[in-house]
C-alpha cells in the first residue's frame, strides 16, 4: 500500500506542477521516475516517451499509466494515473465556475502570458534532455534532420512524419 501512495503523490505532484502539457511535463516526470525514484533507467525513460507519443492520450498520462504498472500493476497503474489528473480535475471543477466571470480580466490575461516564458523553458528543457540522448551518432543525427527538415517543409501529416522516421531508422539502421 506504501508503494501505491508513493506512486499516487509522486504523480500528483507531476499533476501539480506541469503546467503547460505533456511536453513541459517531461523534465518533471524524468526527475521523479529515473532520478528520484529509481523505477525506470534513462533508456526506459526513453522508450515510454515514444510509446507515449504514439499511442491515443497525453504523455503525462500514458506515462503514468505505464509506470504505475511496471511498479504496482493494475492497481499502480490506477493509482498513478489518478495522481496524475487529480489536481487538474480539482481545479478545472473549481475554475468553471469563475472563469466566465473574469474570461475578460487583463490580470489573468496578464498571468497567463507571464507563464509562457517558462512553458516555453521547460519544452526546450525536454527537448535538450531527450535529444542529448537520443543523438548518439551520426545516423541519428541525419534522421532527425530529414525529419525536421520534411515536418518544416511538407504539409505532410505528423502521423505520415512518425512513419517516415521509422522507414528511416529501418533504412539507416537495418541496411547501412
């Protein structure tokens, strides 16, 4: 039962602080699963950030989900996903109620334009983290250039952009 509210607060406090999405969550979630509770390694870390992407849902929540259950099954995976949503929930029920009230507020206009120089901090955060240990060589490199490059260029759609890198990886890595 210890484990489980360990996995519950540890989430919740993910829930807490990462504002701003999926994206702007990862450094928080990387610091409790891999750092602060050992219960994933940096490559299984990885591993769950692309399984997260690419299946239905955010990535805080899939995250969540994966991790709970690695540690605690069905119910580590109950109790981490509730940990992850609770405080969101809370307070979106609480901010319904007002928020029509002030939608016109040039404080909370203010507030929130105030938060986006950090939002954008901690994406670039998640970004750096991840690609300092996705980029090991030069092929990866190459990849995610032609990626970047096709996603800039094209108007192709991201999931046809998921498939490109992984005929991509297939290519550089099953062939060369």
């Amino acid at each position: 039962m210890k484990m489980l509210i360990n996995l519950f607060l540890s989430f919740f406090k993910i829930g807490i602080f990462g504002y701003g999405g999926g994206y702007a969550m990862l450094p928080l979630i990387e610091r409790e699963v891999v750092i602060t509770n050992p219960w994933l390694t940096s490559s299984e870390f990885l591993d769950i950030i692309g399984i997260s992407q690419m299946t239905p849902g955010p990535i805080s929540i899939n995250t969540a989900t994966f991790v709970g259950y690695r540690i605690g099954g069905f119910l580590g995976s109950v109790f981490a996903t509730v940990g992850v949503v609770s405080f969101s929930f809370i307070l979106v029920s609480i901010a319904t109620h007002y928020i029509l009230k002030f939608k016109n507020s040039k404080i909370l206009k203010n507030a929130l334009m105030g938060m986006r120089p950090a939002l954008i901090g901690l994406i670039i955060s998640a970004f750096i983290s991840l690609a300092s240990k996705s980029y090991l060589d030069f092929k990866s490199i190459i990849i995610g250039v032609i990626i970047l490059l096709v996603s800039l260029k094209s108007k192709l759609h991201p999931i046809l952009v998921i498939v490109l890198s992984g005929v991509l990886g297939t290519v550089f890595y099953g062939v060369l």
